[in-house]
C-alpha cells in the first residue's frame, strides 16, 4: 500500500517570504499522480497544484511550486510570497490511477505573520 | 466550472434521527466520493462512485447508506448514528478516462459539518 509522510506538522512563515513543505511518498508503481491541497479555517479542500509522475518537468502555477523527486519519491511544496490567505492546513496527496482513492498526508499547518 | 455544492452545510441529529446529505456536480463527471473528515487530521475515504454503480466501500459501517441516482448527485443516508461519527463530511467528483488534462483530478465541496447528540 502506499503512504504519503508529511513530517513537518506545522511552519510558520512571515508575510512576503518562502516557505517550504515537504513530502514523501513510497509506492512501487511507475505512473501515479500527485497534489497539493489548501484547507483554509473554513474547511472547503482546495486543490493547490497537481504533478504528474511521468512529467520531468515540475508544476507551477502563480506563486506555488513543486519540487519532484521521482526517485526520491520526493514531492515538496513552495509557496513564494506568502500572503496572510495562504494560512491553511496543507494536505499532500497520493493517486495511482485515473480515479480511485487519494492517499493523503498527514498535513502540515502553514501559518502566516505579519 | 469546477464547483461542487453539499447541502446542508451544518446537520445536527440524534442518534435515532434518519437524515441524509446531498452532494451535486454539473461538470459532467463520472466519478463521485464521500469523504469523512475529522479536526486536524487528513479525509478518510468512504465511498466511491463510477458511472452511477458503487466500485469502492472502505468497510463503511451500515449506519452509512450511499446513494447515486444519477452521473450529477450523490447522497449519504444516515442511520442510527453514533456521537463519535460527528465529523465533516466531504464530497467529491472526477473525470474517469478522456483526454482531459485534469481526469485524474478530484475537485471537492465545501462539506457538511455533522453533529451527532
């Protein structure tokens, strides 16, 4: 089975710098798909940034980032410019096929000072 | 459009109440799940949905009734519940195959927030 580790339970960062999250997953399988997702206070999931395992090339979108790892089975998160509405719990997440289930992380809470 | 609606967003019952959550998708997805969510921990799988027939159970006592009349809705029926299934309950839908760049991608609702007395 797989698991999804997400070590860090909580990092706080100030307004306008980086913070990194990181993730690691262990899996025997070759194709798979990664994520991001952003649970703000009021609970909604939210998808941050998606990966997918046999794309060398890391994700982006706006301020979010990878890292992929593939033979590190590495999956680390960086948000540039922290903003105060980036204050969440982060879940990594886990898919081995087109659909099925999410293997999430435990989560890491992101909190953000001014 | 990637929006999924839950209704209602907070239920309060007790444990000899029958209720049920419903959950909509218009994005023509074929894919539908129940999640349940408690503080500070990551969503628990329950249910999955494909193509309106059930295709996964993750050993779901049977106080939780699933249910999918077609490719847009799913529900939840709940039965005889106990306190310790108070939680959130999230919803969620996919693609399944297709060339679309996101079919392996589930987009959630905003959950309902569960209390059981």
């Amino acid at each position: 089975a797989q698991t999804v580790t997400q070590s860090q339970p909580e990092m706080s960062v100030q307004e306008a710098e980086t913070v990194t999250l990181s993730c690691t997953y262990d899996t025997s399988e070759s194709d798979y798909y990664l994520f991001w997702y952003k649970q703000p206070p009021s609970r909604q999931m939210i998808l941050v940034i998606r990966q997918e395992a046999y794309k060398q090339q890391n994700a982006t979108e706006n301020r979010f980032s990878v890292n992929f790892q593939k033979a590190a089975k590495s999956f680390s998160l960086k948000i540039s410019d922290s903003q105060l509405g980036d204050a969440a719990m982060y879940f990594c997440a886990y898919r081995s096929d087109s659909w099925g289930k999410l293997q999430f992380g435990a989560g890491t809470q992101v909190v953000v000072t001014p | 459009d990637t929006e999924v609606t839950q209704t209602p967003k907070h239920l309060v019952m007790g444990m000899t109440n029958k209720k049920s959550l419903k959950c909509e998708q218009h994005m023509g997805h074929r894919a539908m799940y129940w999640y349940k969510q408690k503080a500070k921990k990551p969503p628990e799988l329950m249910f999955v949905y494909s193509y309106e027939k059930l295709s996964i159970n993750e050993s779901v006592p049977s106080r939780f009734s699933p249910e999918c009349p077609n490719s847009s809705l799913l529900n939840l029926h709940l039965h005889a519940l106990q306190p310790e299934d108070s939680a959130l309950y999230l919803c969620a839908s996919s693609q399944v195959g297709g060339l679309a760049e996101d079919t392996d991608t589930q987009y959630f609702g905003p959950g309902t927030r569960l209390t059981v007395l």
